[in-house]
C-alpha cells in the first residue's frame, strides 16, 4: 500500500508526500527482509528524488533497485532502474554516462516485449529523450514502440471516456501522445 501511495502522489505531483510514503515502503520492507518490496521502493523513490532535483539520491536509489532486481534474477526490471538512472544522468546533463546506459539496454528494448515492469512508457521515453538528445536516429524506434504499445493497451479498454482517461491522465501517456502528435504537424 505504502509504495502504490507512494507511486499515485507522484504521478499527481505531490512529491513530498510520495517521498514520505516511498521512505515508508523502505522501511517496512527492510524491516522484513523482503527484497521484491525493497527493489520497489527504492526503485520508485528514484524516480520521486529525480523529480524532487535530488539526483545523487536518484542516483543511489536507481542503484539499489537494479541491485536488487539483478540478484533476485528480474532482468526485465533491473532495466526499468537501469533506465531511471540514465534518466537521472540525462537530467544533470551527462549526456554521455546516460546515452552509455541506454546503450546497454536499446536491443532489449527493441526486440523484446518489457514485461512486469511499472512504467514501460517513461522507459522508453526516457530512452528517446537520450537517444533524440545525442542525434541518434534510433530515438524514432524508442518512440514507435512506445507508441505502439500505448495503443495496443488503450485498444483493449472498450469504454471511450475510460480510453481517454487512460490516455489524457497518466503523465507518461499524455507527453507520448504529444510528442506523436507534435511529430505528425
């Protein structure tokens, strides 16, 4: 509950009481010993620290939870964290130590389908902003495939306004969907 709080009070900006609600995660889940909820906060808690401007702590907790996802063997989401951490890089202005990171991961990201993580847009988006920044042409391909993922999930909500919803609401959904539309003017 603590890390969906956490989770659901970034996505509506409110990243002092994500941060609250993510450091709570962590606790309990260190307080357990349970390395799944672990990798989760701390994986989120990037993700708050990196909006907040707090990119050293970024840094740290992308680290953790790639850490954490490698040793339990969850290739696919040790991505999403390896990800956040290029993310984090691109934002300080590294161009290079984030197009390095998205390097190690563009094949994955290309041929095979980002199953189980939490945000496979913001993971590809992420990727594209790298890629796009540093001139590289594979940038096209991140979006497409963001794109067309945000589609084919969309096409199976049949209720319209729950689409757009869908579509309009989720911070992530709405700047793809802006960004393909900006690409078609």
């Amino acid at each position: 509950a603590c890390h969906n709080l956490c989770t659901v009070n970034r996505k509506l900006g409110r990243l002092e009481i994500a941060e609250q609600w993510g450091q709570e995660a962590l606790i309990l889940a260190q307080q357990n010993n349970l390395a799944d909820p672990e990798a989760f906060a701390w994986l989120h808690l990037g993700y708050v620290f990196r909006d907040r401007g707090k990119f050293s702590r970024a840094a740290e907790a992308f680290i953790h939870s790639r850490d954490g996802w490698l040793t339990m063997g969850r290739k696919t989401l040790a991505i999403e964290a390896l990800v956040g951490l290029a993310g984090t890089k691109w934002k300080q202005g590294d161009a290079t130590g984030a197009l390095s990171l998205v390097e190690e991961v563009i094949d994955q990201l290309v041929n095979n389908p980002l199953e189980g993580v939490d945000e496979p847009i913001r993971i590809y988006l992420t990727c594209y902003y790298v890629l796009e920044g540093c001139g590289d042409d594979r940038a096209n391909i991140m979006l497409q495939r963001a794109h067309d993922r945000l589609m084919s999930n969309a096409e199976k909500i049949s209720n319209p306004a729950t689409r757009a919803t869908f579509l309009d609401r989720v911070p992530a959904h709405r700047e793809l969907t802006e960004l393909w539309n900006a690409r078609k003017t």
